[in-house]
C-alpha cells in the first residue's frame, strides 16, 4: 500500500508540476531563509560557550554619572587588579588585559631589513591567569608559565607559520613598540566566535610599572579585568561589596561616582552598554527578532502551500469520490495526501540545504562571520527533522482534510466548489496574513534605509569630505627642537594639490575619544567632557566654526583652550561667547579659554554631542590629515607614501579616507538593511505565490460564472476589476493590521539613536502602495487570462 501511495503522490505531483513547482518553490525560499537565520542566531549564541570554567568568569565593569545620565564602561584602571586580589580573596584568579589595536609586529631579521605585520586586531599584555581562565589547546610550551617574566610571549600556531613559516618557534624573537618579546610556547588559534581573538600574548610584567602609574584616574576601554570565583555562588556577595570597594579606592570626591560591578561572562556577548575585544555585540531582543522572522518566513511559505493546495483540490474532487466509492477511507486519503506534502517537504528541505551552502560564501564575506552547515552537528539535524515534520503538517493537514472530506456523491458530480465556502474564507484570510506579514517588513525596510539615509545627509558641523588620515606612529617630547611629525605635515602641505595639513590626536567624528571631567573655579559641578589635541591648523582644515574668540597658536604645548558651545552652556554661560577668556582646569593645566566653537558630532550619531575641549599638545598626536584636491588625489597620495615611508621607514604605510570611517560607524545598520531588503524581497515574493494561488482559486470557482457574464456582454476590464476588488480588499485589511504594529516596532528600534528620523504618513502610504503594485503585477496575469477565455470554453467546464 505505501509503494502504490508513493506512486500516486509522484504521479500528481508531475502532472500538476507547475502548482507543484511553485509549493516547491515557496517552501525552499521560506526553509532557506529560515535556516540561514537559525545558523545566524546558533553562531551569536555560541560565543565563548567551549569556555570550561565560563560559569566561574566575570568581568569587572563600572557605571558613573555622566552628562546625559548613566554611562557605562568595560575599563578598568591599571591599578584595580592587584587591589581585587587583595580585597576579595573568593577570586581564584585575577586577570588583567591590555589590548593594542592595529599593533605592528616585527621579526628581526639576520640579514636585511626586518619583516613587519599590522596586526588589526591587535595583540594583548596580560598575566599568566589568562590561560587559567580561558582554555586554549596547547601546542608546544607551557603558555601559564610563559609569561611569568618580562619580555616573554606566546603565539598561536597559525601566526607562526606566518611569522617564521613553522610551528616551532619556542626561542624565537618578535618585536612590538621597541621591545623584544622572546617566544615562549604555542597554541592553537583563537576561535571565530569568541570575543578574545587574540594570536599574540605579551607578557603584562614588561610594561606594568609604566601602565599603574596614572593610579586609579586613569581608565581606558582596552584595559580590562576578569576574575575567575572559586564559586559561582559568591557572585553575589562580592557585588554587594563592591561599593564599598570603589568608595575606598577612588575617594568621596570621585565625580564620576564611579561604581564597579561584576558582568558574568555568558551575558557579555549580549549586554549592549559595553563593548567586547571582538567589537560584536547583539542584544538578546535582537536574536529573538531574527528567530521570529525565520520562523514567519517558514510559515508564510506553509500558507502558500495551503492556498494552492486547497485551490487545486476542486480538480482531484472526481479522484476523491472514485477512491471512496472503491472503499478508501478518510484516513488513507488523509496519508496520501500528507505523503505528497511530505515528498515535497523533504525536497525543498534537500534543496535549501544546497541553496543555503551556496549563499553562506556570500552571506559570510558580507557579514564578516564564520556560518557553516555542520552536518555532523546534532542540533542541525534536530532542526532540520523539527522543519520537515512540522512544515509537513502544516502545510499538508489542513489541505487533507479538506480534500478527503469531499462527499462521494457531490465530488463524482463536480459540485465540491460551490460547497467549500470555509475553506475559501480560511485562504483569504491566510492571505491577508501573509501580507500583514510582507508589509511590516516593507516599513521596517523602509525605515531603516530612510535611517541611513538620514545619517549619510545630517550636517556634523565640521567638513569631512576630501580628507586623508594617515597615523603618526611615533610619539614626540614637547621643546626638544626637531620635530619629525611637524616636518612631514609642512613638507606635505607644501605638495600641489594639498589645501592644508593638520597634526591631532584624532579627526572630529572619530571612534578613538578622550575624556576627562572638568571643574569651573567656583562650581560645585562637575562635568565630562571630551579632548582633542590638536594643532593651529585643525579648526581651518575641518572648517569648524568659530563663534568668538580666537583660534589657538601652532605650538607644542597648550596655551589656551577652545571649548565647543555645549561645554560654555555646561558651565553655566548662557551665551556660549562669554566663557572666552575665563580660565579652567584640565588634565592638570589651567589655562584660559580662547575661542568657543560651534557644535560637532565627535562620534557616531548613536551618540549625543559631547562637550568637547581642544588644546595644543604634540605628545598627543597620533593622526595627520589632509585636505586635498581629489582631481589630483592619485599622485597626492603616490608622494605622501613616500614622504611618510621616508619619515617611518620602521612602520608600515597606511591611509584612510574621514568619510570612510565615519560611514564604518553605521555598517552594522548598513548590513542590517540590506539584510532586511533580501528578507523582504522573499516574505513578498512567497505572498504574491499566496495570491496566484487565490486567484487560481477563484478563476477556477468562478468559470461557469465568467462565462455566463461574458455571454450577458461583460467586458474583460470588468472580470479583471471583479478580480482586482478582491484582492485589494484584503491587502487593505493586511495593512490595517499592519501599521500600527509596524509603528510601535520601529518606534522602539528608533529609541535606540540619539538622533532619528520621524515616521510619517508617507512611510505607510509608500508601504501600501509598493505592496498593491506587487500584488497587482502579480495577480494581473492570471486575471486577464480568465477574462479573456471563450465563453464557450467556460461554459463545458465540469
């Protein structure tokens, strides 16, 4: 019996094949979409979990008072490691991290000129703990005691071959900063899902004299504390003391009000107020986002399955009444039919695993992330039994019920369709949901790209188009006479095509951001405030705008400060102007304020504006940029690789467009569209399959009825518009349900910038008007094609 169901299933499986083809089709868009999201959210969710002892790890994180509320800062000072260990003896390790970004390594080399590397993910100081708490395989050596003593190293194996061109490397020598670090074991290279994707560890006793100097003021994000508890349980009870912790060592007058507390290292992927080593983090929201919109996609493709299932049941009706008639049961027409959506199931399930594994090289490239189909995992093939039974069913049982339900009597005589009215109502309102479905994401798309959009035109208040930066990587001492930086900048500005050269810490918008707090003479508040340290020529080249005052002089150190218009109203000036020549304090310096500029955006728009102070300070710059005539920015460039090889002949050249960095701010919402868009284009696509199936079903209820009307002289227009009605009816009513759920959504996504657009009218009605095309195109075909058959034709039709 099974062999002649198998049989009966492929056979009308083939001889409808387009209906077929096109179930096929939406299942294996919907599976496919919905298995790329799970290997997505599976991916997130996987971060650091190979950690033995990750229930035991914490990070030490802090809050304090900032000028728009709460802030919150992964950093902690140089100087807090060795006061855990002394105050919480539950800690059975202590580890301090200290992260280097875009970290030149070199190989001294016997004869001829060493090699060089540019490390953009950086390399790391720590402590012998870190192997005790974060498990990596060894390869060669003993990495707890390699970096027991100064100038010592590990590295993993990957990077050796890199390096050396081998694995064994133990006695082998490197080089970063001027030091010389001396291998000392190997390991296997970091994971892709981890937030610690170090290669290169250096020992932290080479340089942790010089980094506890500045004692407990000095907090930076790179630098970064985790503990190991002997137990889990005294995670309580250690930040129940915490408090008390940082009243002790940072002092009643801390005017941060910093407080440190304890973040376990599960949640760190996924906790938003602080950053990770691996720069990623996604909020849980966002994963649950992502799962309920593969399993929509799914479902929007079992609804397709429905809508044309059932519509095409009226032609098997005879098939039906004859089985019956034979002595078929319900339940064996019910398996049959399960078994033909099964068959189709499993096929679109086969297919989206090789559609999958193609898109995965794309997806990945795009992303910068490591999916992967892992067939010998156990949880993909729960996933992918989990689909088929599940997609199988519901797409197949309604359908076979439906179907095997028909009675003998009115199926032999074709009188099946006039008798299903509920089951047409069940379609229609299938449909209005697959298209409260495409219209959400439809103003979800166009939110986010309106968004964007937004942030590409908003006015930072300073100029960044035209505009080189290259890195400075030797710092100088202020009046020791020769200054290499200020030669190459003068040199350079000298260069035909070059409209000016600045030296500073960091362009105005900028990812790297200096903060202090600042104190009026007189004023009880504090506030914080963010520096620059920048040369004469700075506010002209970014054309910054000077709203009293002066500009400060080209010299080596501070003589006067420029505060932008937030700082003056902060400090309690009501005309931002008037706080010229009023001294304050920063960083130990007490100078007079010589000009106040006009507002600008020092990091990305996620971000408000910060009050910001500038001074002079050539033992700060790090970055030096250009203003150049882009006609000419070929052979710019060209001679500026010159002058800058001949000025750093030990580092290696690199350069950067501001404008490019300033839109790597925004990738992760650039990313999120286009993402979205794809996402869209497929829930649209398998609803208009939805509507083809709908108006399948009506040409085929209604061809007796469109005869007779042609007969009496109906015109095919009118046909089409009966059609058409219906359909825009029920995308109406998807809209209706749509919208303010689109609104609320979105509103809340928004929440998350400091600086947004407002949704209007004109989102929805674009929304609704690019679903009615869509719906419209897509139905028209099959409309004209029923208006326009012979009436005669229509007329036989049993």
């Amino acid at each position: 019996m099974l062999k002649n169901y198998f049989k009966t299933a492929f056979r009308n499986l083939l001889r409808d094949a387009g209906i077929s083809l096109i179930n096929l089709s939406g299942l294996t868009l919907g599976i496919t979409c919905g298995l790329i999201l799970f290997l997505m959210v599976s991916y997130m969710n996987s971060f650091d979990t190979d950690q033995p002892r990750r229930d035991r790890i914490y990070r030490v994180v802090s809050q304090s008072v900032g000028n728009e509320g709460q802030d919150f800062s992964q950093g902690v000072p140089p100087a807090l490691p060795d006061a855990f260990r002394t105050d919480f003896p539950e800690a059975e390790e202590v580890v301090f991290i200290s992260n280097r970004s875009d970290a030149m390594i070199t190989i001294p080399q016997e004869n001829g000129e060493a090699k060089k590397f540019q490390e953009e993910k950086g390399i790391m100081y720590t402590e012998p703990g870190y192997f005790k708490l974060f498990a990596r395989h060894v390869v060669e050596g003993d990495p707890i005691k390699g970096l027991d003593e100064p100038n010592e190293a590990v590295i993993a194996a990957s990077w050796a071959r890199k390096y050396f061109g081998r694995e064994d490397v133990i006695g082998e020598e490197i080089s970063f900063n001027k030091e010389t670090y001396k291998i000392s074991a190997v390991v296997d290279e970091a994971p892709a899902a981890t937030d610690f994707p170090f290669n290169v560890f250096l020992s932290y006793s080479t340089i942790k004299k010089h980094t506890e100097e500045p004692g407990w003021r000095n907090t930076w994000s790179e630098q970064q504390c985790y503990v190991l508890l002997k137990d889990q349980q005294q995670a309580a009870s250690i930040d129940k003391r915490l408090p008390d912790f940082s009243l002790k060592y940072l002092g009643k007058d801390d005017p941060d009000k910093t407080q440190f507390f304890l973040q376990a290292l599960p949640e760190m992927h996924f906790d938003k107020r602080f950053g990770t080593y691996s720069n990623s983090t996604v909020s849980r929201a966002t994963l649950t986002t992502l799962s309920v919109i593969g399993i929509i996609l799914i479902i929007t493709g079992c609804i397709n399955f429905i809508n044309l299932s059932t519509a095409e049941a009226i032609k098997r009706s005879k098939e039906v009444g004859v089985r019956k008639s034979l002595g078929s049961t319900r339940a064996q027409l019910i398996g049959q039919f399960l078994g033909e959506t099964s068959m189709v199931t499993i096929l679109a399930v086969i297919l989206s695993l090789v559609i999958t594994q193609i898109a995965l090289g794309y997806v990945n490239i795009f992303l910068d992330i490591s999916l992967k189909l892992d067939m010998t995992a156990g949880y993909m093939w729960m996933y992918l039994l989990t689909v088929t039974v599940v997609v199988s069913v519901c797409s197949g049982l309604y359908p076979a019920f439906v179907v095997s339900g028909y009675s003998p009597a009115f199926a032999l005589k074709n009188l099946v369709g006039n008798k299903n009215s509920s089951s047409f109502a069940l379609r229609r309102t299938l449909v209005v949901v697959q298209f409260c479905i495409s219209q959400l994401f439809i103003i979800g798309t166009i939110i986010i790209i309106r968004q964007m959009d937004f942030y590409q035109k908003k006015d930072l208040g300073f100029v960044h188009d035209a505009i080189i930066n290259v890195p400075i990587p030797e710092s100088e001492d202020a009046g020791k006479g020769f200054s290499k930086m200020r030669t190459l900048r003068d040199e350079l500005a000298r260069v035909p095509g070059v409209v000016l050269a600045s030296l500073a810490s960091a362009p105005p918008s900028s990812g790297n951001v200096q903060g202090t707090s600042l104190k009026m003479d007189g004023a009880d508040k504090n506030f914080e405030i963010e520096l620059k340290q920048i040369d004469g020529n700075y506010i002209d080249l970014y054309k910054l705008t000077l709203l009293g005052g002066q500009n400060i002089q080209d010299a080596d150190t501070a003589r006067g400060f420029i505060v932008n218009e937030k700082t003056a109203r902060l400090a309690g000036f009501n005309n931002p102007t008037d706080m010229v020549g009023t001294d304050i304090k920063v960083w130990g310096r007490k100078l007079p304020v010589v000009g106040v500029v006009d507002n600008f955006h020092t990091q990305s728009l996620h971000e408000t504006m910060g009050a910001t102070v500038m001074f002079n300070n050539i033992e700060g710059y790090t970055d030096l940029a250009l203003k150049v005539d882009m006609a000419r920015s070929r052979e710019i460039l060209e001679t500026l690789k010159t002058k800058w090889e001949s000025a750093y002949p030990e580092h290696i050249y690199y350069y950067k467009f501001l404008d490019e960095d300033i839109r790597e701010f925004y990738e992760e919402e650039q990313k999120m569209s286009v993402m979205l868009s794809i996402f869209t284009s497929m829930a649209i696509f398998i609803g208009c399959l939805g509507l083809f199936g709908l108006a399948t079903f009506m040409a085929n209820q209604k061809t007796k009825e469109i005869g007779i009307r042609k007969v009496l002289g109906a015109s095919a227009e009118s046909i089409v518009l009966m059609f058409s009605k219906e359909y825009v009816r029920l995308i109406i009513i998807g809209f209706v349900l749509a919208a303010p759920v689109a609104w609320v959504v979105m509103n809340q996504f928004l929440s998350e910038y400091a600086y947004k657009i407002d949704i209007g009218a004109d989102i929805f009605v674009l929304s609704i008007g690019i679903t009615l095309l869509i719906a419209l195109v897509t139905v028209g075909y099959r409309s004209v094609r029923a208006a326009t058959t012979n009436p005669v034709n229509s007329l036989r039709s049993e």
